[in-house]
C-alpha cells in the first residue's frame, strides 16, 4: 500500500511540475475595445485556461502617481480579475508605460528617492485596490543616463513588494530585445536580481520604420540570423537576443521569451519577393488594426487567401506576398518551434504579445479560437 502512496505523490509532482514549468504570459491591451465588430475584444474574449499569467497593457504615470489610462479601466480590472475564477493558478499584472508613453514620465518619478517612494507607495495601494498580483513595469526607451535611475526603480519596487508583513506582488520588467536598446538603457543583470522575471521583447527586429532605415523586406521574428543579416542586423533575431540577455546577467529561468501574434507587412518596391527584397514603405493597414506596416495574425489569415506562402528555414518562420504586399508572420508550425526553443534552453516560459492579435474568435483561420496560443501551450505542455 505504501508503494501506492509513493507513485501517487510522484505522479501528482510530476504533474504539478508539467503544469507549472513554462509561464505563459498573455497581454491583454485595452485599446483593443475599440476595434470594429468581429476585431473587438474584450475580457469576456479571454480562455484563462491557456495563460499562468494575464498583464493589463497599460496603466499611466500622472502627477508622479500611476493613474487609468483609459475611461473604463476600472471596470475592465474587474473582469480581468473574474478571470481567476475560471482560472484558481492564474496571476494578473498591470503594465505601467509602454510604447506611446516615452521616458519623460519615467524621468520624473525617478529624480529623487522621494518621488521614487511616492509612486512605489501609489503602486502598492493601486495593486491592493484593484486585485491585481503584482506590475509589470514597461519603460520604453530608456537612456544612457536613464539605466541607473531604471535599476533603482526596480530596487525599490522588489523592496516594497517583498515587504515583510505586506502583502507580496509579483514584479515582471518587460526589456527590449535589440542589443544596443540593453546596451544603452537596461542593467540586465540588476534588473533580473530584482525582478521576478523578464518579459523580453522579441518581436519587431525588422519593420519598415519612419526614418527610412530598412528599406528592404524582413521578418519581425526570425528565431535565427538570416544570410541577408550582417553587421548590425546580425543581432536581429530571437536565439541572439535570448543568448545576449544570458551573457548579460539574465538566469535563464527568468527569460520569459516574447512571441508576437502580430506580422510585419511591407510595399514591394520591385518584382522581388523574398526577404531583404526592396521596400517603399510600410504594407497597407489592416481592416481592425488599421495601421500601417502591422498586421493581426486574424487579418493575416485573410491576406493569404490568393497569397503565396513561403517558409524561411534558415530563420524558422513564414513569410507571404500578394501583389505589391508583403508580410513576416508566425504560424502554429513556427511558434511550436519557438515553444520547442524555449524548452530546450532552459528559459522561464514565454509572454504573447498580444490575446487580441491572434484568431480569438476562430472566424479567420479555420484553426479553432486562440489557434497560436493553442499551439505554444499544447508544445510547452508536452512531456519529453
């Protein structure tokens, strides 16, 4: 009878160690409410089953304090929060910053310990307020002479959230993934002491951006460098980034590996049609996303009826083309191989960026809801 005992406390630790040895780390955006019928999303939109940790993209810094950015957050905190209902394991954050904040804000709750203390104070409180379990802090952006002023921020976060006799909040910095960003503005390895892990941003490697630097066709995720890639585009890639952070400072358990939802589109310029092919300028906008140079992976499956396909091997990833339209994109194939890469280097689990971008209705992709999502819990959940 006691040998009964003992394989069942093991099955149920080997269990419990399938079910929590990756995170899966799922930003939810509250613009995305405002997208038109079917591209809509909401709370209600999300399987909490597929994520161990949902973060709230994005609070704001006002008066030195954090702040809602939008009119109903309040409201949409709730029925983020209700999530945990369905969901007993799952842990909420909310994401203060992000990339239409900038640094200014930033700058000014880190000119002085004083002002540091008043928002971390303002954070607590927030936190407590609202049911969530811990901030991600998102500081876009940051400078040579913001990297010291970023760590302290951090320190004092872990402080206030490590408390004794308080209640203990989860603390996820979200880095770039680009090797001069780190080099310029992040203390990889101050921020991984005091962080309980990070969200590196590994998306957006290639992009026709405003200033005319990319000129040329480019996946914004390629898992690997591309023979197109020299000098510093050598480092445009996830397996650099992640290896970088590593060197950097970063355990690998505290990586959590970003995987976009999103594409990268481009205008063809010539009749050229593979990577590094010439561009004029960012691909057309997305009928619910409607910007220019991004598409959601919903309205990409759209695109590709009468598109050609195409697999980069030497980079892991898709890539499709119609007319003078191009984009870079992840499929179920290439996240399963990026969940696969995550397993085999050890790393902390991997954060989707973002719910709405992927198939969450199931109407576009004649995959099922949440197909990529789906796909990166089924791999990260398989026994070896």
């Amino acid at each position: 009878m006691s040998h009964v005992f003992v394989w069942m406390g093991l099955l149920a630790l080997t269990l419990l160690h399938c079910g929590s040895a990756f995170k899966v780390v799922c930003y939810f955006t509250n613009w995305s409410q405002y997208r038109e019928t079917t591209g809509r999303f909401t709370p209600e939109n999300i399987d909490p089953s597929l994520c161990s940790h949902i973060i709230y993209a994005f609070a704001k810094i006002e008066d030195n304090v954090i702040a809602n950015s939008e009119w109903n957050d309040a409201t949409m905190y709730k029925k983020i929060n209700s999530l945990k209902s369905r969901n007993p394991s799952l842990k909420t954050l909310l994401s203060v910053g992000g990339y239409g904040v900038g640094t200014a804000p930033f700058r000014r709750i880190t000119r002085s310990p004083f002002y540091r203390s008043e928002f971390v104070i303002s954070v607590v409180q927030f936190l407590q307020q609202h049911n969530f379990d811990g901030l991600d802090l998102s500081w876009h952006g940051a400078e040579q002479s913001d990297k010291e002023r970023l760590s302290d921020l951090v320190k004092d976060l872990s402080a206030a959230f490590n408390n004794e006799g308080m209640q203990k909040f989860i603390l996820s910095v979200s880095v770039p993934a680009g090797k001069e960003a780190i080099d310029k503005g992040y203390d990889i390895k101050t921020i991984s002491e005091y962080a309980d892990f990070i969200n590196a941003m590994t998306y957006d490697f290639h992009g026709y951006w405003e200033d005319n630097s990319h000129p040329y066709t480019g996946h914004g995720s390629p898992l690997q460098k591309g023979h197109a890639d020299s000098g510093s585009a050598s480092a445009y890639n996830v397996d650099y980034a992640v290896h970088f952070l590593k060197t950097e400072g970063a355990p690998l358990q505290k990586i959590v590996m970003a995987i976009p939802t999103h594409g990268r589109t481009f205008t063809l310029s010539s009749a050229q049609t593979m990577v590094a092919a010439p561009a004029s300028g960012p691909g057309t906008p997305g009928a619910f996303t409607k910007k220019a140079g991004t598409l959601a992976y919903y309205e990409i499956c759209s695109f590709n009826h009468g598109a050609t396909k195409r697999w980069t091997e030497e980079q892991s990833v898709p890539y499709s083309y119609k007319g003078n339209q191009w984009v870079g994109y992840e499929d179920t194939r290439s996240v399963q191989i990026k969940a696969r890469y995550v397993k085999s280097n050890h790393l902390g689990g991997v954060n989707i960026w973002s719910l709405d971008q992927d198939d969450f209705s199931g109407s576009f992709c004649n995959e099922g809801k949440y197909p990529l999502l789906g796909a990166i819990k089924m791999e990260l959940d398989k026994r070896e």
